[in-house]
C-alpha cells in the first residue's frame, strides 16, 4: 500500500531559500542544498524547488542549485518556476531533478505538458495549479479557477475542467494551491482537494494552508490528497518532519517511516 | 568497472551519481564492446516499452544484453529495465527481449484497495517490498523499508521460481525478480534514499 506523501517546499531566490530553518544553529541559513540535505535526512518524502528569481538571466543559478541538490539527496525532488520550454525542462532534468512543475506556461501553451510528455515521460511532468474560490458560472462550473503569473491574473478557466484536461495531455501529478489557503495556516482547502484529486486519477499533493499537524491530518484523509506540501510550519520549527511523521502515523495514516 | 546501458531511456545521471556517491566508478555507455568488457552492467530506464525497444535494437545493444546475461555478470534491471527483459510488454504490445518467461501487464481499472477505495495509477510513491526469499543484494535492509516506485505496468512473471518479491497496489504484482546473476527491480533504488543506496551497494559488491 502506497504511503502518504510530506513534501517540504522550498522557495529559491538567485540561489538562495527565501525561508531559511531557525531550529538548527550549524545549517547554512539560505542554503538550498544544505536544506535539502537536511530535510532529507529527516524523512522527507520528496522536495519541491520554486525558483521565484525575477530576472532571466539568473536562472542559471538554479542549475547549479539542481546540479548540488541532486549530488547531495537520494530521494526524488521537482523543480517549478519559470519553466517556458521544453529546452527548460531538459536543463533541469539533466541538472538531476526527478520531475518539473509547469503552471503559467501550461496555461498559455498546454501543447507543453504533451510535448514534455512524449520527450519525458508523463512521470516528470507535474502541473502547478493555482486556485481561487469564485463564484459558480456556466463558464466556472466547479466555482473554482485558475490563476497564473504567480496568483496576479484570472484566466476564466474552470480549475476542474483544467485539471482533467491536463492529465490528458500527459501531466503526471498535479500539486493544487489553493490561493485563498495559502499563507493563512487555517488549513488546507478541503472542498477543492477531494473534487481535483477524486476526478482525476494521476496523484495530487495538496498545497497551502498547512498550519498543524491536524491539517495534514484532514488533507490526507478527508482531502484524499496524496501528499501534502509544507513550508512554513517545518522552515519555522514549529514541527521537524519526523515528528509529523510519527503523529500522522500513530493516527493511521500510512507513513513511511523507515529510512 | 560498472557500465551503465544507455538507450537514451530517462535520466541515467542520477543512477550514476548514486553509484558515484556510493564509492564505486561508473560509466555510462552504449557501446557492446565496453559493456561486454565491464564487470557488472546496470539497465535502468523510465519511458515506453515501445520506444525502449525500438532504440534498443537501433543501437544494436539487444544482442549485448543477451551475451551480458548469458555471461552471468551481475546485471540490475531498474523500472523500465526490469519490465523488458521480460517476454513481451502489453504497452505499446512489444515483444521484449525475453531473458526471463512471463508478461508486461497494465494496472487494471478501475484499482480499487481492500477497503474498496479507489486507487490511483501511476503507482506513484513509496512502498514495501516483501520478500519472498532472501536475496544477497537486500542483505541489511529492514522489511519495513520502502522504496520510491512510478510506474503503470507492472512485470509478471511465468512461474514463482523467479519472484523475489512483491508489491501491493489493489493488486499483489511483482516488484523484485530475478535468476542466476539477474536482479531486477521494479522500483528505482538510486530515488529510494538510505535503503535504496544499500541495495545498490550491494548490487556493487555481490559476487555471483
């Protein structure tokens, strides 16, 4: 039986974590390989890199990151942010990460997740999908959407609708954000988890609102997520990731706990 | 030397850079003579049987894999590898190389659990392996490890004489398999953390 997922998230900025880990004094604060290592060690299941660097031609950076991360960590690990191309994706896929995140580009151009697809494999595509609750219309059947462009634009696309859509094309797993959870540490969405992740059959890690161990808890079950994504509540210490590991283990969530 | 078969399947690199980290000397290549020449040979690869099959023979490297299995140096298959040393591959309905009797299959769906919950595939995740007799590359790795899979077929072999081990996932397949100097594995160790490491440490330093 497959176990659950606890996906710590970190956000790089020209080579550096946004978010650094203030429980353990000899960590290089900001340093994404040395966190990476350090999550890994402590039973993270898989890692998620948002490259959130502003200027293009920075983005060599994150090669770099990849390349060190990848030298450094035995566990799968995905990197999102500024993928446009298909040359984009190969980059980082060469640099060592397991699977690649679209978002924005899958929206202006879903032809990507195909063609990352067929030069891939559908494992190494994961669409980013950011969610706001809006008000039911013909066009928003599942009263929720899409936005883009890191939650600035609205696009009208039903987020449903999207997400069947791309698992068509050839996406392998879907990491939802919902934008009207995230940042609040009330919770994960636990409406529009359950209607993604039970209409689709490719897997879905739930993302934003993680504020306790109780919510990933709720998101895991309830929410038939099949994963959950952490930031602050494990770059802040309010929790080390073994110790939720073994509270959602005790509580019947299957874990995996040895490693 | 350990050789890695490269038919342009998937990311070889993070195989080699297990290897690496692990102590031992690599390299990748899709040349028969020097993977006849190296000591152990590891066949990973992710992607379609079909394509898998086709680069492949392209390469010419189906008959250098026949001679490395017929030589009885240690040979590891990982995920996509493991499956097309079987016979034949509904994906794509290919005709693999056949080192070992039985089939490809695909999940069935709908997958449901014990519980009647539906299951998802791929088979994307982490998951245990049970075995079915001991075997000198799971030497010193607990039972309850798990192991990072990401698959839709699944291999299933003609006769119980070659399962190693098995998986569950709404059904019990096939997850290790192997005979003589053969293992084969349906997850990818080189992604499965510290036990995943261990297996391929030993698959370094078994002698057949």
């Amino acid at each position: 039986m497959l176990s659950k997922r606890i996906i710590p998230c970190l956000d790089v900025r020209d080579g550096k974590t946004t978010k650094g880990i203030k429980f353990k004094e000899n960590i290089d604060i900001g340093d994404p390989v040395q966190m990476a290592r350090f999550y890994y060690e402590e039973g993270a299941d898989e890692i998620v890199f948002y490259d959130i660097t502003a200027s293009s031609d920075q983005r060599d950076i994150m090669i770099d990151v990849v390349r060190g991360v990848a030298e450094e960590i035995f566990i799968p690990f995905s990197v999102g942010g500024g993928i446009r191309t298909i040359e984009d994706m190969h980059r980082i896929l060469l640099a060592g990460a397991e699977k690649v995140s679209v978002n924005t580009a899958a929206v202006l151009n879903p032809t990507i997740i195909s063609n990352g697809a067929n030069a891939f494999g559908s494992q190494c595509i994961v669409l980013g999908m950011d969610v706001k609750k809006v008000k039911t219309t013909n066009k928003i059947p599942s009263g929720y959407e899409i936005w883009i462009h890191g939650g600035r634009t609205s696009t009208g696309i039903d987020a449903l609708a999207w997400a069947k859509e791309a698992e068509k094309l050839g996406a392998g797993e879907i990491c939802l954000n919902s934008m009207d959870a995230d940042g609040t540490q009330q919770g994960y969405e636990l409406e529009l988890t359950p209607l993604i992740s039970e209409n689709v059959s490719i897997p879905v890690i739930a993302s934003g609102g993680a504020g306790n161990i109780n919510h990933m808890y709720d998101v895991l079950t309830k929410g038939k997520a099949d994963a959950a994504l952490i930031a602050s509540i494990v770059h802040y210490g309010t929790y080390t990731i073994k110790q939720i590991k073994e509270e959602l283990h005790a509580r019947g969530v299957k874990m995996r706990m040895a490693w | 030397m350990i050789a890695i078969i490269d038919y342009k399947a998937g990311n070889l690199g993070s195989v080699a850079r297990a290897i690496n980290h692990l102590g031992f000397e690599c390299r990748i290549t899709h040349n028969a003579k020097e993977l006849l020449g190296a000591d152990r040979v590891i066949f990973p690869g992710v992607g379609s049987a079909g394509q898998a099959m086709q680069d492949l023979k392209r390469m010419d490297l189906d008959q250098a894999i026949y001679d490395l299995y017929e030589s009885g140096k240690p040979f590891l298959g990982i995920c996509l590898g493991t499956q097309i040393i079987l016979e034949e591959s509904e994906e794509n309905q290919t005709a693999c190389l056949g080192l070992l009797p039985g089939t490809v299959k695909r999940f069935p769906m709908p997958l449901l659990s014990d519980g009647g919950k539906y299951l998802k595939v791929p088979h994307m995740g982490w998951n245990q392996v049970k075995l079915k007799r001991l075997h000198p590359v799971f030497k010193d790795v607990a039972p309850e490890s798990e192991f990072y899979f990401v698959h839709s077929y699944f291999p299933a072999p003609k006769g119980v004489e070659t399962i190693i081990g098995t998986t569950e996932h709404g059904i019990t397949f096939t997850s290790v398999l192997g005979k003589r100097s053969l293992i084969a594995v349906q997850f990818h160790p080189e992604k499965s953390g510290p036990p995943g490491l261990t297996i391929l440490k030993n698959f370094c330093l078994w002698e057949v």
